[in-house]
C-alpha cells in the first residue's frame, strides 16, 4: 500500500509548502524517494534540517533546509499567551496539535509552517538546477509523514521549544 503524505492537518501544512512548484516531475519523484525510503538519515536541529537523500550515485546527497527563526519578541510575546492555555499545553504532550496552537501563533507573527517553498532555505549538492529537487522534495514529504505520526517530536524545531517554555510559566505562575 502506497504510503499517503499529509494525512493530518499539521502534516498538510507542512505540505503546503510544495504548493505552486512547476518542476513537473521533482514532486512525484521526490514523493516516490521518500516512500522507497531513500532518505536515509534526518537530523533537526534548531531551524536547521540536515538529510542525506540516495540518489543515483554510490554516495547520498546532501540536503539543507532552513526555516525562518523566531523573532525574540513575537516568541515570548507567545509564549506568555500559550502558557495562559494549560488545555493546548496538554494537547502538545499527547501528541495532539489544535488548530487554536496555529492561530496563535500567527496572531504572534510566529510562522510555524512554511506557506511557500520559498519560505525555506533549501540546498542539495546533486547537479540538478532545480529548487527544490527530487532530493530536498523526498525530505520535505518525508518530514510531513514524521509530522503526521509524532507532531510534537518531528516539530520540535518550532514548537517544543515553545510548549517547553510556556509550561514552566504556566507552573511557575500557579
């Protein structure tokens, strides 16, 4: 069975991303790459995701994506507002993202999910010209399936940092 990518919202947000690409074929192979499990190693780290991609030769590609930082004053702006929500906090710990977690952080200027490709640094060392590639769209579909399974896990480059700190205000506070 065909593994289906974005199957939750979340996870479709961050599909969003490869929205209004015209590389006809980057995105059904990329898809495909990820399926086969040709990603082979992803590493987040802050805003930065790091991935090798096999590719056709012996030795994988390399992949970068970066995602905008927090500004200082939007992130704690949220998270004095997402620590006055203790019902979202609990949500986070169970693995389950509300839509309301979305809405404020954009009413915060944090932008949680890319709305466009271009939103996302992106570099691959395979000689294709295209942005993204084959390669970096097999990450990003591969990282919307991480997404769909464990949100609070894969998303940590946005949010745990976030749900981290809003919770020890929320306990500090009560």
């Amino acid at each position: 069975m065909a593994e289906k990518f974005g199957k939750t919202w979340w996870g479709q947000k961050w599909l969003q991303s490869l929205n209004n690409i015209d590389y006809s074929n980057r995105l059904p192979r990329g898809s495909t790459y990820a399926r086969k499990g040709y990603v082979t190693k992803i590493k987040i780290q802050g805003n930065h995701i790091d991935a090798f991609v096999q590719g056709s030769k012996m030795t994988p590609y390399k992949v970068q994506l970066k995602l905008p930082e927090f500004s200082g004053v939007a992130l704690n702006d949220f998270i004095d507002k997402l620590a006055e929500k203790p019902l979202l906090i609990s949500k986070l710990f169970n693995r389950e993202l509300d839509p309301t977690l979305l809405t404020f952080a954009e009413k915060n200027g944090l932008k949680i999910f890319p709305k466009q490709w271009s939103d996302i640094e992106m570099n691959c060392n395979c000689p294709d010209w295209a942005v993204p590639c084959k390669h970096l769209a097999a990450v990003i579909y591969k990282i919307s399936a991480e997404i769909d399974n464990n949100p609070p896990n894969t998303l940590r480059i946005r949010i745990w940092i976030l749900l981290l700190a809003a919770s020890l205000i929320y306990f500090l506070k009560n």
